[in-house]
C-alpha cells in the first residue's frame, strides 16, 4: 500500500512578467512588484520553466510570504518561506531567491531548483511516497476479533507456465474448473501479459476444500498463490455490515479529493467504508530527492513524517450470536433478515441477511410495513389511553372505514370473534379490533407510543440505520391501516427488535453497534424533542418515557401471544418466550386480487431481543416463527 509522486526538477530561468515603472512607487524600479509576482508564481506553481514539477505540485497547496528584499545596485536577494501541505503535513523551509535588473526585461529570476522544494538539486526528481500501517480489523463483543487478516488462495493462470497457442484452452478449462466463466476469464487472459497471473477466484482454505477439484494441479498453467486478506469469521458473517475491502475504485478516487489514489486499499462497503480512515491509519509520508535510474539511483530524504498506527473499530456484535443468525437465514429462499439486541445494554448483537436478500444491509436499512407487530406499539397506545388488557373490544369479521373494507388475516380463528378482551385480540392478531378502538387515540398517541418503544426516533447511531416512520395518518383510512402496522408505517428488522428490547428493559432503548457510541444507546434513551419520527415523517410530539409498568403489561401481552395466540408454537421453549407475529400486505395485487405479503415475528427471552423478517411469507406465525425458534436453539 505504498503510492509514488514524482516531480522532475527542470534547469530553467523562471521569466517573471515585466513590471512598468510607470506603476511603480518611487525609487522602487518594480522590485516589490516583482516579489509579489515571485510569490504568487511558487505558491501556485505557476513557475516558468518548472511546468513538469508544477503539474505535480497542484495537488500540494503552498502559502509562501516574502521578507523585505535586501538590494545592492540591480541585484536583490529576498527571503521565502515556503509552507506547503504534503498528504496532511506541514512542510516549511526557507529558500532564498535571486533577482537580478533588466534594463529590457525588468526584475528576472535566477534559475533555482529550491523555489521548487527545499534542498532539491539541478536533475534530481522528487519523490513523494506513502506507506500506509496494516490495516486494522474490526472485533467484536468482549474485543473478539471479527475482521482480520486470514488466510486465502488465490487460484488461476500462470501464463509464464503455458505456450502463447495453449493460453486460451488452459484458461477455459481453470474457469470450468473453479465454476467461474470461462469466456470472461479467457478474455483477460489474452490481454494480460505474457508472464502474468491471471486470477480467476480467491478462495478460503475451507471453501477451497469444497470448490477446487483433486485434479486442479494437472491442468497446464493452472496455478495456486497463498495469500491473506482482511474477512471475517465466514464468507456469510454480517457481510453487508461490515462491507468489503478492495482497490480504491475510479468514483472513490474521484470523490476523495485526492486523499484516495490509484492502487490505494480501502473500505469499499458498510462499517469498512463509514469507518475507513480509522481502519487505514495514516501513512508514513516521506518527500525524496531521486537521482540516476536503475542500479545507479540514488536518493535523499528532504522530509519525512512517520506513520500514525490504524485503530480497530470496536463493534458489539456477538460472534456466536451472528453465527447462529447465519445459520437460521441460511436455506431460507428470497429475502430474509434477523436483528439480536441485548435490551440491557442496546448492543446490537446480530445483524444478518440471507444469501438472496436483495437490499444492502437490510437488517437495518430496510423500509417495510411491519404489519402486526407494531400491535404492541397501538397496544401501548391503547393501555395510555386508559385500556387494560382485559377491557372487551370488538373483534368482527371486516369492518369498513371511510369506504374501505378491512379484514382479518386468512386463517383467523373464528372462536377469537365477537367481544373478546385486548388480550385475546393481541394475542390472536385480530385486526379489526384494533382499528374499532382507534377513537379511544389518535395519531399523535401512536405517534408518540412508537417513540416511546424506540421506533422512528431517527437517532444518528453511526453505521446505515432506520429505525422506523411513525408520521401522523392524514385521514381516517389510513389512520385505521398504521394502528395495525400497515399505512403508512415504516420499520427495518432493526427497528422492531428495538421495540422488543424496550419491552424487555422495562424502558426505552436505543440500539448501538459501535461500542464509542455505547453512551448513547442502552435503556433509557431520550424520546425528547430531538428524537424525530424517522426518515421523512412529521416529528410530532414526543410521549414519556416508557415505563415499568406500562413494559410488564407489553410483556404480558406478548406472553399470551406464546401462551394461547398464533406464536404458540413458541410455547415449549425455554427459557420462556414472548412475542407478536406479523404479516403485512404490500406490492401490487396477483391476478385473483390478493396482494403478497411480508411475514415477521419479534421476540424476547431474558436479556435477548429478536426480530425476524421474511420479505415473502404466508403469515409471521408459519414463516418467521421457525427461524426464529431455530435462531434461539443455535444460540
């Protein structure tokens, strides 16, 4: 990871414009007027006769000031001190310069490679280097390493080993061999080198076991280089968290400002981008005076600045805990994501997504309805708004508001009909009786509820986050859709295992990955005025904190979901329980008329916080209920 600028000192006169004596001030002949042209022309490298090291000079800004010039006859001498910014280091030297008068001309300039850099002889190039420290990793709970250094191969082409004529066949037969295209890899192949090592896959040594066949060796020119590269654990762990690293990309260079250039490692995705200059550390910096080519050259050190070692980034991911996250995403079909927070604290313990979610970091980026789960968020509305768990509400079969009909989800059992209690509606996902006791609210109580179970606060956390849009419904419509999470209520995974984990602290809880910001998160998180409500809705009024006993009554409800609702099949598992299904129409309709819907389930067992989503599901009770139960038993 080392970077080369070279500037060529040019033997040159620097011609400096005539300055008319008509201008001047008296007694003067120009001389001042000529120092300030002098300075300008060095700070902006704008140096006749210098145009080679002036290009490479641009992207270092000079401040140079000029002492009183000292004259004797049509001579002078004046003092510059040059201070100049090389790769965020001041740089400051002084260099005296010679000017000398021109009866024709006016002031001139005597040749000086210094005005150029300090100490920089006539035919030497300058060299600027960079060498940036390892890179450092990320580690997790308790400091356990994550992102490290580990071991790969590096599997291709050898074209030094083949014949020009048997080039293409041996780089179809290594692609068909490692799985990859043989027509891309081919491709590169022709236009590579003659001793160049084309790389067609970058396996780990346990991948490798699986993918590289016994035989791999015997095809002509096929190759294998030991390597190492930072990654985690497994190809799968938090992938999309945690981002990937590779050569600086044409955009990133651009988009630096020249801090990134070509040939540069750097963070290209998730915490290895957000957190890049920490990971890389800064760079030994180290300015050169080269001479001679080859076995001739030598080099001088005009000025050196030492390197300022990497810093891991401390997460509060669990690796066990994201293993078994993995694990329980890992066969299931389509997008699916699964967030772990310990409600005590607020760490985020996992964040994970299947192999074909096709969302970047979903877990806790995504944007969907959450659809019955956020039956918690109206039940805490609900129980402020003077309810208890055993007041009767009324469960029908559809009930219509403003012209549109709402129903209960297929399946719904028609004993949990009629009048039945806020506990059995819960506890049975009953929509309509949600809806019919939205008069005993409002929006802003919801609004509110949300804020307080730490859903569409809209806190920075310091890594790509949602945690929900609650806004304030605009009509009796779609007022009637958010009380059942549908409408226009948004949340991520990240989000709605930040509602369960405020259920289980017994207060309100803002999640935090990055261990820096451990401050910030943890139970008992402001839902003052600056909390918001999310990405784009209204702030509205913040409501109180949530209470212990408003988290036991949640926490009951959500009991009987397990106990006697739809997530029975819960109901074996110990430690115990709790948690609310979920299922949330969204998309456009098929062509019998129904829409595709999401399937969720958010959880809590003692000190550990989950939400689950399915992007395509039946119902959270058949779909996310297992992945759930099989996230528990892997943990």
């Amino acid at each position: 990871m080392t970077s080369l600028r070279r500037i060529t000192a040019v033997a040159a006169a620097l011609a400096l414009p005539t300055v008319a004596l008509a201008a001047c001030a008296p007694g003067d002949d120009g001389l001042s007027d000529a120092v300030g042209e002098l300075t300008t022309a060095v700070e902006t490298g704008d140096v006749t006769g210098f145009d080679t090291a002036a290009e490479q000079l641009v992207g270092y800004p000079a401040e140079v000031t000029a002492a009183e010039p000292v004259r004797e006859g049509d001579t002078a001498t004046v003092d510059l001190t040059v201070t100049r910014e090389i790769e965020g280091n001041e740089w400051s030297y002084e260099v005296p310069a010679e000017l000398t008068l021109d009866a024709d001309a006016g002031w001139q300039v005597a040749e000086t490679p210094q005005l150029i850099a300090d100490g920089l002889e006539e035919g030497e190039t300058i060299v600027v280097s960079r060498e940036y420290p390892e890179r450092a990793g990320i580690v997790g709970a308790e400091g356990r390493e994550i992102v490290a250094e580990r071991p790969v191969t590096r599997y291709g082409l050898d074209k030094s080993w083949v014949d020009p004529d048997q080039v293409a066949s041996s780089a179809r037969r290594i692609a068909k061999a490692l799985g990859v295209d043989p027509d891309e890899l081919a491709g590169r192949a022709a236009q590579m080198g003659d001793a160049a090592f084309v790389e067609a896959i970058v396996l780990r040594p346990e991948d490798a076991a699986e993918r590289v066949p016994d035989d791999f060796a015997e095809i002509p020119g096929a190759n294998a280089v030991d390597d190492t590269m930072f990654l985690a654990p497994t190809s799968g762990f938090a992938g999309d968290l945690l981002g990937t690293v590779g050569e600086a990309t044409a955009e990133a260079i651009e988009e630096s400002d020249g801090a990134v250039r070509a040939g540069d490692v750097i963070g290209l995705s998730g915490l290895q981008a957000a957190y890049d200059e920490q990971l890389r550390g800064t760079p030994a910096v180290t300015v050169s005076a080269v001479s001679g080519e080859g076995e001739g050259e030598q080099r001088r050190t005009l000025a050196e600045w030492p390197a300022e070692p990497a810093e891991p980034l401390a997460t509060t991911l669990d690796v066990g805990t994201q293993m078994a996250a993995d694990a329980a995403l890992a066969e299931v079909g389509g997008g699916a994501s699964l967030v772990a927070i310990r409600p005590s604290t607020g760490a985020v313990l996992a964040a994970a997504n299947s192999p074909e979610t096709g969302v970047f970091s979903a877990a806790t980026v995504g944007q969907y309805a959450p659809g019955s789960t956020f039956k918690v968020v109206t039940s805490l509305a609900l129980i402020r708004g003077g309810m208890s768990p055993d007041d009767a509400v009324t469960c029908a079969d559809t009930v219509t508001v403003d012209g549109y009909e709402f129903h209960n989800y297929g399946g719904y059992p028609a004993a949990m009909t009629g009048e039945i209690t806020l506990r059995e509606a819960v506890a049975n996902s009953c929509n309509t009786a949600m809806i019919s006791s939205r008069n005993r609210i409002d929006g802003v109580a919801l609004q509110q509820a949300a804020a307080s179970l730490g859903l569409g606060t809209g806190a920075e956390l310091g890594f790509p986050a949602f945690l929900g849009d609650v806004p304030v419904p605009e009509g009796e419509t779609e007022y009637a859709a958010d009380t059942i999470g549908q409408g226009t209520v948004l949340a991520s995974p990240l989000a709605m295992a930040t509602v369960a984990a405020s259920v289980a602290a017994q207060e309100t809880v803002q999640p935090h990955l990055i261990e820096e910001q451990a401050d910030a998160g943890g139970a008992a998180a402001s839902t003052g005025d600056d909390a918001g409500s999310g990405a784009d809705g209204d702030a509205g009024e913040q409501g109180p904190p949530l209470t212990e006993e408003e988290a036991e009554t949640l926490h009951s409800l959500m009991r009987s979901v397990v106990a006697d609702g739809s997530a029975s099949a819960l109901n074996g598992v110990r430690p115990e329980v709790a948690a609310k299904t979920g299922t949330a129409e969204y998309g456009e309709p098929d062509a019998e008329g129904d829409l595709p819907t999401h399937a969720w389930m958010i959880a809590t067992q003692g000190d550990l916080a989950v939400a689950v989503f399915v992007e395509d599901g039946d119902s959270g009770a058949d779909v996310a209920g297992p992945i759930v139960a099989g996230f528990l038993a892997g943990i």
